[in-house]
C-alpha cells in the first residue's frame, strides 16, 4: 500500500504527504497524528522544531522554523523562512570516477552530421534577426513557407523566424552586448540549424558583420539587412529567393546512427512542485548519468533555482577551479539581485508554493538533481560554447525561456523540461521533452506532457525505471520523433535571450 506521507531523509524533520491528509490522521510506522490538513505535496512535521531551529528534508536545511513548529503540524510559508547561513562546500570531497558503458554496448540515435561534424538532432532553416526592427520581416519570410510550400523538402523540420525585443538602444561594448552576441553566434552555427539567414535593419548596435566575425566563413550563413536592400517589400522576395536556395541545399541531409556521447541535453524545470524533487528531477538525473556514462553532455542552469544547494555540486567539482568558479557566480548574483533591490532567496514563485514548495533552498534542493550523481566538469558564463563532456553548469536566470536560449546558443540539440504545475514550453530549434512529476498532471494536460514521472509518486515504477524510461526517448526524440510541443508548432516566441542593459 503506497503511504499518505513519505518521510525522505533519516535526518528530516517534516515529511511530505503524497495525497490530501485530513486532521487526526495517523501515519503507521511514523509515530505522527496529523494536526492540520496536509494538501497533497506540502510538508507536515514529524518531530518538534523550536523558533529560528533549522528544518531539514533531503537530510538538508530548507529553511528556519519562523515559530514553533509540533509535530503533526502543516510546515509551509506560515512558519518556515528562509535565512542566510553558511553552506560546507567541502570542494571535490565527492568526486568519483564515471563508469563508462562498454563501446560494444553504448546508446546510438538517428542524427545529422554536419559538414563541420556536429551532430544536429533536426534540420530546420533559420532567419535569424539582429534587432527587433527586423523581426516582422523575417515573419513576413516565414510565413511564405507553408506546409504546402514545405512538402518538397521532406528532410527539413520547418523555416523558423527566430526574433528578439533587443538589439539596438543598448552600449555596444560590454558584459550585455557580449551576451547577446554569444547567443546570435551559437543559435547562427547550431547544428539543429541546416542553414541560416541573418536579417538586420542596417544600422543597428547589433551590427551583422559583427555577428559573421564571430561565427567564421559558413556555406550555411548568409545575411542581408533591410537597407540594403531597397526596403521591407524587396527584403521580403529577397528573402523568400534566399531562403528557397537554402530550402534545397538543407533537404539533401540524411540520418545515420551516431552515439549518443553526441547528445547535449540541456535540463530545464519550470512550475515545479514539491513533487519534482521526488519524481521527475531525480528520474531526469537518473537519465543524465546513463547519457554522461554514454561519453554525452547536460547542462545544469538556472543559477537562483540552485541557490542554497550549491554546496552538493562543489562537492562533486571535478577540479578545484571548477568549485571556485561555481562560488564566484553565487556570489555575483547576490550582489546582482541586492544591486536592483531584490533577493536571490525571492523564490518560489506562487504556483510553486501552491504545489508545496516554501522556500528557495527547498526548491533547489530537488532542482539540482536534474543533474544526477557524476562529477560537475565545468562552468561556463551564459551561452558560452561548450566543449568539455559530462556535466556542466551553465550560469542563467531562473526563467526557462532565458535559461534555455542559453543552453541551445552553448550548443544543446535536445532539451529535458520537467514540470509539476504544467509547463506548456517549447522551443526551435532544439526539441523539448516535457516531464510531468505527477500523473494528476500528465491526465490534465496530457496533450503537451511527454512523460508522465508521476508513477513513482503512484508506486508503479521505480526512479531508476523512469530514468531509463526518459533516456529512451531523448534517443527516439533525438532521431526524430517529434515532441508534443513540436507536435502543437511550439517554440518561436520561446527565443529569449538574457537582457542585463538599460534600454538608452
């Protein structure tokens, strides 16, 4: 019989109910009579907690009890606060070596090699604008490519308008602009990318030959700028003639088997609950330590959703330097939130706390294990090419949409988003796997979940079950099959990069 309330850590001091607990219920095997009503996900204490006395779950501090706590007691935003305190980050004391699966047995998907031998996992054709000025023409461009149109080019997944609020009003030089052209270098070389045209206005910040410097030569790069070419109406057959050039010469690609150490899989959760932490983020770890132990890559991100955690990845910090950078990124969001008169810990969000989540440490908790159990292999700035394998930790805010243009401009070709609250994210062009962490919600929105993780909260299968479960399908997704987000057109206006400038 699957218990009311689940008790995670020999050392925790509140349990969480896996269903809707009524005053006066009694757990067996707990000792505990429940005072309040428990809403399914939140926390009820099992032992008496006094004033300002840390509170424990995952054998972790969550928060400070901010009155007495008793045991039965519903433990949530009404007595729990989050408080500074200092984490043991003890670098590299967990470290260990990664057990590669043998050659003869190791995972392979249907993917797409680059002249350059990048493995893409789709092939779509890109219009990529420098500057918000750009953007209705290159959906103007787009918008010519329909299905119909498109139905002579079976090998290509779609011309996708990728489109932006920036690019001008902003310091040309600087930590901002350096952001965005990061982002505009990795989304113009992307593997998941068979070609792509650069459109600008002309005489933007975010200048074009700027971008192509970055990026070197290509015979998949072209670029054009509204000026130039003589205005909107003749930059739009301009670039319908270019991009049906393009159409072409992408639609001659075929799949082969490649392994799997080729997949880059960048870890997103966005309305998380208090199931995550148990379902969908541990079974996705599960996922990255088969897929890293494949000789691949995943991208830990989401700095502030990591926040109070950080001490159990230093812990696994392949190098000291690695540690330390990890740190030096905490610390700098400190100052970046107290510089605009917040607070890194001003999290969870509402939905979260609906689910169950009460504070930023608690939250984080279950987040960072997304990443799994391997060593943490390096830490690069936003949108920073990656070219270590393993796990790596890319420095982003907590908004997914930020957090995973990032990850695909550092190179991601495939993207794992688990949800509890319902996420309905998609993106181009690096598909998007959505896992739900209960099966309330995989029933409800059944139509844009991908993977329901929700039964290991019901009993039917195991993390490591649902782990292999979702390595599985990165493969299938990765050689083709299409997510439900792709599936619905998703993942256009989901381009969002990192804007830290003042507008001028």
């Amino acid at each position: 019989m699957i218990p009311k309330i689940l008790k995670l850590g020999a050392s925790d001091d509140v349990a969480i109910a896996l269903q809707t607990v009524p005053p006066g219920y009694t757990q067996p095997g707990l000792g505990l009579t429940v005072r309040d009503e428990i809403p399914a996900g939140h926390k009820v204490a099992v032992r008496a907690v006094a004033l300002d006395a840390p509170v424990r779950k995952f054998n972790q501090i969550i928060g400070f009890a901010s009155q007495p706590i008793a045991p039965g007691d519903h433990v949530h935003t009404h007595n729990l606060a989050a408080h500074n305190f200092d984490r043991d980050y003890a670098i590299g004391s967990e470290t260990r070596p990664t057990e590669p699966i043998a050659p003869e047995r190791s995972a392979t998907f249907e993917g797409i090699i680059r002249p350059n031998g990048r493995i893409g996992t789709r092939n779509y054709v890109g219009i990529l604008t420098t500057v918000n000025c750009s953007a209705t023409v290159a959906r103007r461009i787009a918008a010519h490519f329909t299905p119909d149109v498109l139905q002579d080019f079976p090998n290509v997944d779609g011309v996708v308008a990728i489109t932006h609020g920036t690019g001008c009003g902003m310091a040309e030089h600087g930590e901002p602009a350096d952001i965005l052209r990061r982002v505009f270098a990795g989304y113009a070389t992307h593997p998941n990318f068979g070609a792509v045209l650069l459109l600008g206005l002309g005489c933007e910040t975010n200048q074009i030959d700027q971008l192509v410097a970055l990026t070197g030569p290509s015979n998949t790069l072209r670029a054009a700028t509204i000026q130039e070419d003589g205005g909107t109406a003749a930059a739009i057959r301009k670039g319908i003639l270019t991009v049906a050039e393009m159409l072409d010469q992408a639609n001659r690609i075929t799949r082969t088997p490649v392994s799997a150490s080729n997949l880059i899989v960048g870890l997103q959760c966005g309305g998380s609950d208090a199931y995550s932490g148990i379902s969908a983020n541990p079974a996705l770890g599960t996922a990255v330590d088969i897929l890293i132990r494949n000789g691949g890559t995943a991208i830990l991100s989401e700095t502030p959703e990591i926040y109070g955690a950080e001490h159990l990845l230093t812990r696994r910090a392949a190098r000291p330097e690695v540690a330390e950078r990890l740190i030096e990124r905490i610390r700098w969001w400190e100052e970046y939130t107290a510089r605009h008169k917040g607070a890194i810990d001003n999290n969870p969000q509402p939905g979260n706390k609906t689910g169950g989540l009460t504070t930023i440490y608690e939250k984080s908790l279950g987040a960072i294990s997304k990443g799994g159990t391997t060593n943490l292999n390096g830490v690069v700035l936003y949108a920073e090419p990656i070219t270590a394998k393993g796990l790596i930790f890319m420095d982003s805010p907590g908004f997914d949409p930020v957090s995973a243009t990032g990850q695909v401009a550092s190179g991601a070709n495939l993207l794992c988003f688990t949800t509890g609250r319902g996420s309905v994210f998609g993106c181009k062009p690096t598909p998007s796997i959505k896992l739900a962490s209960n099966t309330l919600l995989f029933n409800r929105m059944m139509d844009d979940m991908d993977i329901n993780c929700g039964a290991i909260i019901d009993g039917d299968e195991t993390v490591e079950q649902t782990g292999e479960r979702i390595f599985t399908e990165m493969l299938a997704v990765a050689s083709g099959k299409p997510t439900r987000s792709e599936v619905h057109g998703f993942g256009e206006e989901e381009f969002q990069p990192w804007l830290q400038s003042a507008t001028l």
